[in-house]
C-alpha cells in the first residue's frame, strides 16, 4: 500500500482498523472473486443481447441461467 511517496505497510494500516493481516487478504480475495464473478453474468448477458437484442432483463436472465449453473 502506498500513500503519495510513502509507502506503509499493510500491518500498520491493519493495526490502525483493529483488523488481522487475515481477515484483509481473506477480504482481498472475495473481493477479487466476486468481480470475476460479476465480469462473467456481464458476459453472458452481452451475448444473450446479440443473439437476441429486444429481449428483457428477465428474459437474458433465464437465457443464461443454465450455464451459470454449470459453472458456478
């Protein structure tokens, strides 16, 4: 983590909030998880959209349910 020039480390930072070094990177990691998982319904909705550009929210919904269900 840095702050302009300095840079601090994470402990510190923990520290200050009362938190561990654990529950960050544990935290950073569901962060990064949900994002991906989030980019991915983006993409299935997309796609749906250009196969099928005047359906509505709750038809590209249970266009690509099906193949969430296998990967999530």
């Amino acid at each position: 983590m840095s702050e302009g020039n300095e840079d601090v480390p994470v402990t510190k930072i923990c520290d200050r909030f009362g938190k561990s070094t654990v529950a960050y990177y544990k935290n950073r990691k569901a962060r990064a998880r949900l994002a991906n998982k989030e980019d991915f319904i983006l993409l299935l909705a997309r796609r749906e959209r250009m196969v099928n550009p005047m359906a509505g929210c709750k038809k590209v919904l249970f266009a690509f349910r099906a193949e969430w269900k296998e990967v999530a």
